[in-house]
C-alpha cells in the first residue's frame, strides 16, 4: 500500500512521510534505469539487517491430481526491502518461501503455486531489488511455480512505462525455465501461469498494478484461449475494506461482505472480470484491513473478492502466507494466514509481538469459502452427464428383483390405480400401484430426477405422510418369488433416494422406501428391541435427522439387527445400500460403510410369505405411512456385494 491511513482513498498516492520519501526514491530509480538498461545488481548499499537463516528446503514435489490442494498468496512485503534507508531483511520471506517449498510436498497441504501480491518494495531503489532478487532465488533454485505483480511501490505510471528496475528483476524473463509461466504481454508487467491440480489445468494471470487498455485485451485473449480453465486472477488493487482499523480485534462488520471495489478495481471488472466466467477468484493487497465480498458476474455466478494485506502488522507483517487450501470433494476454500518466519522460531524466544502474529486469527483471516465446483465451472466446462445404462447390464449374478423407472411415463404425469412396473431380472416380481383412499391423484408421479451415477434416469415421485395416511405405494403380487425368500447366504439391496425440501420428521420420518410386510408377532418374534407390530424388514429414513435405518429380524434370532447410518440432507440424492455375508449385515452411504453397523450374527431375513412394499409401511398389519420423496432404481441380490459392485460403479 502506499501510505499510512490512505486505505480508504482508493486511489491515493498519500502525502506522509513514508511518500515523501518513497517519491523521492522513485526519481532516483527512474534515473538510473529508465532507458538505460542498468542492472539491477549494480549497487550494493550497506543493509541493517541482511541476515538469511540457513535452514533447508526440500524438494518441490506438488501432486497434481490430488482433489485437495493449496494456493499461497504473500500480499505486501514492502517493508522488508527499503534499501535507500539501509533497511532490508529478507529473513521473513525467505522461511515463508522454505515453507511453501517443503510443503509442496505434504499431501495435508499440497502446495501447487504462490502468487504475490505486488508491492515488494518500499522504494523501488535497485538496492531492495537486488535482495528481493536474491529472496526469490531460493523459490527458482527448488522449481517452485510462482508468479509477481507490480504495486504501486515498486514502480509509478501504467503498464506503458516501458524498462523498469521492477521489470529487469521480476519481469518475463525471470521465468523462462518455470514450467507454469503461460506468456506475458508485450510490456511483460501482465503474465499468465497455468499451473496443474485436482487433475486439471488452473489459469492464474497476475496483472500490473495500472493495466491499460492493451493489458486488458491481452488478459481477455488469454482467458479465450483456454476457455475450459477456471481463472484466477491476482492484481495488487481491486478491492478496499469499507470498515477501519483503529482498533483490534478489528470490528470487521459482516465478515461475508466488507469490501467493495476501489476506482481502479471497477475498471478491472468492467473491463475484464464481468463478462469472463471462468474468473471465479481475485485476490489483491495495497490495501488493509483484510476483507472480502462477492459479486455477481455477467453470467449470474458468483465471483470471490478478497483483500490479503499484513504490512500493517508487526515486522510489516513478517513475509506472512495466505493459504488457499481447495477442497474439491468438500466443495470449499478452507482459507488460513500463518507467518511461517514466527513459526520456525523456538515458542519460548518469541517477543510479545511476534507471538500475536504466529497465526492470525478472526473472521477476516481464517475462514471457508463454500463453492460447488462442478456447478461453478459448468458454464465453460461442464462435466458430461453419465448416461444411462441398459438394465442387462446391470442383471448380476444372482439378482433376484429390479426396479427401474425410465422409459415409461412423461415427467410430472400420475402413475393410476393398478397400474404395474415391472421386475427387470425376469424373476415375475412385478410391482402394482396402490393409493392410499382419499390420496390426491397425483400422489405418486414420474420424474425425471436422479442420482448421477443411477442406470436409469428416472424416478417416482411419492409424496406421501401420516396423520391422515396419505399416498400412493408399490406392492408385489401375492405369489411374487421374492415374498418368500429369506437370504440365508446373504443379500444386497441398493436403492437411490431424495428427500424433499418439505421433509417433516413429524409427517414422514420413519417411512419406509422399501418394507417387507407380516409383522414381528406373527413370525414369533420377541425379546430386546422387539416391537411385535412392525414389520420384519424395513429400509426407511427415520425421524431423527433424516437418519437411513435397517432394521431386520434374521433367521437366527428372535429379536431384530438395526444398523443405522448418519443424517442425509434433503434435496441431495443418496445411494443406500445393506449387505449380508451370511453372517453380518451393513450398510452403506454412498459406497462409504456407517459406523453402526453391530457386529452381531445376523442371518437371513425371516418370512411369512407377504408381499414386498415400495414406498409403504406397515405396522399392526395395516399401512400407517407412505414415503415422501423421491426413489429410483432398486436392485434386490441373493448374495453380498462388494462397494465396486454397487449400481453405482463406474
């Protein structure tokens, strides 16, 4: 940034003693090298405090196809490098580069790339640049990826200024053997780096400080030149703080929204950010306190814009770290700031100061960014749609029923009365529709929904309850096969559910998707947990956060297995599946074991002979609640499975 307290005037140059003095270095700079070429390396001042600590770094070892990786961002470290006032220390920043190397390497962290944020230096004076340059050397003797921008103390005007000591130090020629560099522009102050994660390729463009129209243009030709990368894009303003910092903690205001963009920063949106979809992210300095907001986009999606900056803080922020850790499983940015430099320090020899800012905690520094990814990215690269699988294929070995409901009904149109679906294994155990009397005709539907990875694309759509019961439900026919089987060398059933937005525990929980009627009583059933009304099988989602549930009377017992599962968001299609060796029931969550699954001898599944419910439930003999939500395919199998087997498998 370039002064004391001009944070809130965008586009300051500031009058303090800090730019009077940065001023009158900036001329003797450009009188050195402004059309000259001079080196950078050509002046040696005496330093105050020129000390690099000899520790090690290690290889640079990211791994690119990892779905959890981490972008670090090193905002401000101006103060560091002050060489006209014989003050530069490059101890901070050398630790920060030696984590981030060493790092690269951990797969908890998986550091891919490092961008700074601009402002390297005070005063622009050659002297800080020859040790910026030797800072730097560290990350280029490890091949560390990483990219520079221009700020404002490290060089004056736009990008048209034509040889800088900036340029001659950190310019494009700094990474012609970076295997990350993309191109920079014809002035070399904008670059573009394509580094590797998550098993794809990320667009970073690092622009200068003040972009002209032409650096614009270049940026918007990059963008379409790779128009299936998501972008993000680090300048060193784009965003200010519209809260102070007078005092600390700082009273940050909403934590979600406490930035806004600067002067400058509306002409990086309108000119280049607005209409691209793929940026989803910028990330700038020059300004304090931290913030963030969103904003969005042409395309109606949302794009991210923070503020990193500690230059402020003790040491002028110590060469701290932002770290960007992508979660692409979670679907979030876990973000975190650390001043590694602190860190490596013993606890005990830290000063007062320096402990404060070992980590910085608070809403500003330390939180998630939730983004669905996929979705995110969809407009420029959609993931292709799995299609649909034949049900032959599907068929495995053993396979005693299956249920499918594409192909026979307009999304939205009322399944009737008697009408059937018909068993897919050939083994005659068709499904019947029954309504509840008084249910609405549309109880039961078709619709196109489904999971993701599901054979069939297509569900039925019940929307039932109790209090009164309500509904439409399936029923095999009395002399079915599957009525009177009972598993005793195991079994596999596997269904796909949603639940809807207006899922109450009270009206649906304890549902059943799938039920086998007779009740506990008549089979003889009794002993802990027996409840003599319900039924010997059923597969519902209970009352209690939407929990899955099996409960089973086996063969071997008198008394009921219950495995239970974890709570399943509504509007979320889920894969369910319960497994028997013979001797251990299981169940599953999208492939993933739960963790009550009781490790007590469970075989088979006890029969009267009673017909199989989709969608019903039985207690006391009679239907007392139908499901609501959604369910596709269902595949009933007369031995165990394992997860690659699932209906789900790729």
């Amino acid at each position: 940034m370039c002064t004391d307290g001009d944070n809130h005037t965008h586009d300051s140059a500031g009058h303090s003693r800090r730019g009077f003095l940065r001023s009158a270095a900036l001329a003797g700079a450009g009188a050195a090298v402004t059309g000259t070429g001079a080196s950078v390396l050509g002046a040696s001042p005496a330093f105050a405090a020129d000390a690099t600590k000899p520790g090690k770094a290690g290889k640079w070892n990211p791994d690119p196809t990892s779905l959890q990786f981490t972008l670090a961002v090193m905002p401000d470290t101006q103060f560091m490098y002050w060489g006209s006032q014989d003050s530069v220390n490059r101890t901070p920043q050398e630790e920060s580069f030696r984590y981030i190397i060493n790092n690269s390497g951990n797969p908890d962290l998986n550091i891919v790339f490092m961008a700074h944020l601009g402002d390297m230096t005070q005063d622009a004076d050659p002297s800080s640049f020859e040790q910026v340059d030797k800072a730097f050397a560290l990350l280029d003797a490890h091949g560390a990826a990483y990219s520079v921008v221009a700020g404002n103390h490290d060089l004056s005007g736009d990008d048209t200024r034509g040889d800088t000591t900036y340029l001659q130090t950190m310019g494009p020629s700094r990474f012609r053997h970076s295997k990350t560099f993309a191109g920079a522009d014809r002035t070399g102050y904008n670059t573009a780096h394509i580094f590797q994660a998550a098993g794809r390729s990320w667009l970073l463009l690092a622009l200068d400080w003040r972009t002209t129209d032409q650096g614009f243009a270049w940026a918007d030709e990059v963008i379409k030149a790779h128009p299936k990368m998501p972008v993000i894009l680090t300048t060193h303003d784009m965003v200010w703080s519209n809260y102070d910092d007078n005092v600390f903690p700082y009273e940050s205001g909403d934590p979600e929204d406490n930035a806004g963009l600067s002067d400058h920063g509306q002409t990086v949106w309108d000119k280049l950010v607005k209409d691209n979809d793929q940026v989803f992210l910028t990330v700038n300095g020059h300004y304090w306190p931290p913030a963030r907001t969103t904003k969005k986009n042409a395309a109606g999606n949302d794009v991210h814009l923070h503020i990193a900056n500690y230059q402020n803080r003790y040491f002028g922020g110590g060469g701290m770290i932002r770290l960007y850790h992508f979660d692409l499983v979670r679907n979030t940015i876990d973000v975190e700031t650390i001043n590694p430099w602190i860190l490596a320090q013993d606890p005990e020899s830290r000063n007062t100061l320096a402990a404060e800012l070992a980590r910085v905690s608070g809403p500003v520094d330390n939180f998630s960014v939730p983004i669905e990814f996929e979705k995110r990215f969809s407009g420029f690269d959609p993931v292709p749609v799995r299609p649909a699988r034949p049900a032959a294929r599907e068929l495995v070995k053993g396979t005693l029923a299956y249920w499918r409901f594409d192909g026979q009904g307009a999304p939205g149109t009322a399944l009737t009365e008697g009408q059937r679906i018909h068993d897919l294994s050939g083994k005659g155990n068709d499904l019947t529709v029954v309504s509840v009397p008084g249910s609405a005709a549309d109880a039961l539907t078709w619709s196109a929904d489904h999971h993701p990875d599901q054979p069939g694309h297509a569900s039925l759509q019940f929307t039932g309850g109790r209090n009164p019961v309500h509904g439409a439900y399936l029923t095999t026919g009395a002399t079915a096969p599957l009525n009177s089987e009972t598993f005793r060398g195991g079994y596999t059933i596997e269904a796909f559910v949603r639940m809807p937005l207006d899922w109450d525990a009270g009206k649906n929980g304890n549902a059943s998707f799938l039920s086998r009627r007779g009740s506990a009583g008549a089979a003889g059933k009794h002993g802990k947990n027996t409840d003599p009304n319900e039924p010997l099988a059923q597969f519902a989602i209970t009352n209690n956060g939407r929990e899955p549930q099996f409960n089973h009377y086996p063969t071997n017992d008198t008394y009921p297995t219950t495995n239970w599962g974890h709570g399943l968001v509504e509007l979320k299609w889920w894969h369910l599946a319960v497994v028997n060796d013979g001797r251990f029931t299981r169940l599953y969550v999208e492939g993933a074991p739960v963790v009550d699954n009781p490790k007590r001898l469970s075989v088979g599944l006890t029969s009267l002979g009673l017909p199989w419910l989709v969608g019903g439930h039985e207690y006391a003999g009679a239907v007392d609640v139908v499901f609501h939500g959604n369910l596709g395919d269902i595949r009933i199998v007369d031995r165990p499975l394992a997860a690659k087997e699932f209906l789900t498998a790729k």
